[in-house]
C-alpha cells in the first residue's frame, strides 16, 4: 500500500461513474440451486435444470434487465426501467404487474431482493420503493438525502439491514424492524460514486468502495468504522467477505501502447490491507469481473491468444488461473455457495 503519508502514483484507469458500466444481473439461480433463468432478449426469460442442462419453458417478460427468483421457488421477480412482473415459475402466468412511480426524465437503475424475500427494493432518483417480495404491492418508501442519486442496494444475509450508495458518495444503512425500516446512520463516505456495497457473511459489517479508491468497513449497528483507506487503492470493480477477510479486486490500466489491463487483489484482515496478487488481463475487466461469494474465485474476460473471446478464473489466493471457458459478452453469476458459475452468451447460458 505504500507508507503512509505518501502521494499515491496518479490512476490512468476510465472513470467509473458512467451508469452504461454498471452490472446488471441477468442470470440467477433458483434457491435450490436447480434452476439457472438468465434474459437473452426483452421478451423472454430462457431456464434450465442443473445439472441435467434440459432446457425448460421460456417465461414472458417485458422489458426486464433483472431478474431474481423469490426464495420459496416458486416465484420470478422481473424487474425493468419503468415497470417490475411477478410471474409464477410454473407456468410463467402473470401473477402481479407494477408500474414504478417514475419522475419526469427518470427510470428505475438498481434492484435488489431481500434473502428472506419479504421485500424488493427499486432505486429511483433518491428514493428507494419497498415491494413484497410475495405479491408486488407497494409498501414502504424511503427518501435517500446526501448527494447524488442511488447507486448501489443491498440487503445484509439475514434481511436486517438495507444499505444504499449514490453515485455523489452517500451511505445510508436502514434497519428493519417488523414491517418499518428505521435509518440508522449515513455518511458521506466519498466525493466519487459509490461502486461496491458488501455485508459479511454474518451481517455484522458493511465494506464500501467508492470510485476514488476509498474503501471503509463499518460494523453495524452503530456504523463504527474499523478502517479507512484512502488514495492507495485504485478504482473498485468488486468486493467480497471470505471468512475472517475482505477480498478487493481493483482495476488500472498500462499505457494505451500496451494492451494490457491489471487487475490487483486485496486481502483485508484485521486492519491492515495488502496486495496479494497482481493479474495481467488481455481484455477491460470493467463490468465483467465478478468475485465468487467467499472471495475465492475472481471471474474476468480472458481472450485466447487467437482472438476467441473466452472467460478466465483465478485462484485468489496465489493468482493461478485455474480454467479457461470459451465465449464471450452476456453475463456471468455464481451461485451463492461459489460452487456453480453460469455464463450467458448470445442468447445461451451454460452452467
């Protein structure tokens, strides 16, 4: 990380506060882990069983860029811009449709399903709308004060916690408690955009990335920060809580003569930060790498040396890429126990 006190090297990376780069989720898996539904166009929604592969049913949607399944399995949330669709896995039959309450010039930009699935959260502007998760209907909304418009929603594995980012650097953590959601503290963590919002497995700790380098951990609930890094870490592409450990994944780039993108991986513990791997990618990593659940496993674009457009994954630990998976473009996700990893591709998905 360097001494303290030092001027960290100016950052040639892209700014990242361009909302076209933000990750969208068009992959999720079923909460049995037997089902992979991804979105290959704005008109259906393509399944498969696993492990089988056997292709299901297609499921309309309209418009949705996100989708998520509910936790009872029978349920699939779809979420788009202007409007959201709860359709039963079933037989894909409409069960509750929504217009999102839109300001003039605005549409929904992030989406996020709490674990126990009793509420869907939409980002609009500064406000975040609360729906069940259940059937759809409205039932809390929250006002987001501070700067900029929200970024980023997550909701910590036990449901407890709501926290929000904006892209004008502004934390906010809410609290559930019965059916109201109390705000519990809120901090300007940041100038820049707030790019990453991760809680611990155990839901006692908030990491936060913003796009000027920053990174904080707070434990909850009283938003106590355990540490602060500043300036040294170059922009944030993705966060995630190992056991006992934060892991990083940060993103600069060689001169444009070289056409070479690096990738750096972090590891947190305790309070101290330090670089533990250094990965030399062929292609932009930007919205496309993805940290498995447990910090284990980084996923990120991995051309052949022939051009074919293909996928790498290394061991965070030592930086050994393990596998090279062919194809390129849609999407990618783990599942939540990091075992299974889905990668879509021109209207296909393989898992």
């Amino acid at each position: 990380m360097g001494p303290p006190g030092r001027k960290p090297p100016a950052n040639p990376g892209p700014p990242q506060d361009d909302r076209s780069r933000l990750r969208i989720p068009t992959l999720a898996f079923s909460p049995d882990g037997r089902q992979l539904a991804w979105i290959p166009s704005k008109s259906e929604v393509r399944r498969i069983r696993l492990p089988e592969g056997e292709e299901l049913e297609p499921i309309p949607s309209y418009e949705a860029g996100w989708l998520a399944f509910a936790p009872d399995g029978k349920t699939l949330i779809l979420a788009g811009p202007t409007r959201g669709e709860w359709r039963r896995i079933q037989d894909g039959s409409l069960i509750h449709q929504t217009e999102w309450p839109l300001p003039p010039g605005e549409i929904a930009r992030t989406f996020a399903l709490s674990p126990d699935g009793a509420w869907l959260a939409v980002g609009i502007a500064k406000e975040v709308y609360l729906y069940s998760g259940g059937e759809g209907s409205l039932g809390r909304q929250l006002s987001i004060s501070g700067r900029g418009a929200i970024r980023h929603l997550i909701f910590s594995p036990d449901s407890r916690w709501l926290a929000v980012g904006t892209d004008g650097g502004t934390v906010q953590v809410w609290e559930q408690v019965g059916m109201r959601f109390h705000l519990r503290w809120q901090s300007e963590v940041s100038e820049s955009a707030i790019v990453g919002l991760t809680f611990d497995p155990e839901g006692l700790r908030l990491a936060i990335a913003s796009s000027g380098g920053t990174v904080e951990i707070r434990r909850l609930p009283e938003g106590t920060q355990e540490g602060r890094w500043e300036g040294y870490l170059e922009p944030v592409l993705d966060l995630a809580f190992g056991k006992d450990q934060l892991w990083i994944a940060t993103y600069s780039q060689r001169p444009i003569d070289t056409p070479q993108w690096i990738v750096s991986l972090w590891r947190v513990t305790g309070h101290g930060v330090q670089r533990v791997q250094r990965l030399n990618l062929s292609a932009e990593p930007m919205a496309a790498l993805s940290l498995s659940p447990d910090g284990r496993w980084a996923l990120a674009p991995d051309p052949h040396p022939t051009g074919a457009a293909g996928w790498g994954i290394w061991r965070t630990a030592d930086g050994t890429r393990t596998l090279w998976i062919p194809g390129g473009g849609g999407g990618a996700a783990f599942s939540p126990d990091g075992k299974i990893l889905a990668l879509s591709d021109s209207g296909a998905a393989s898992g």
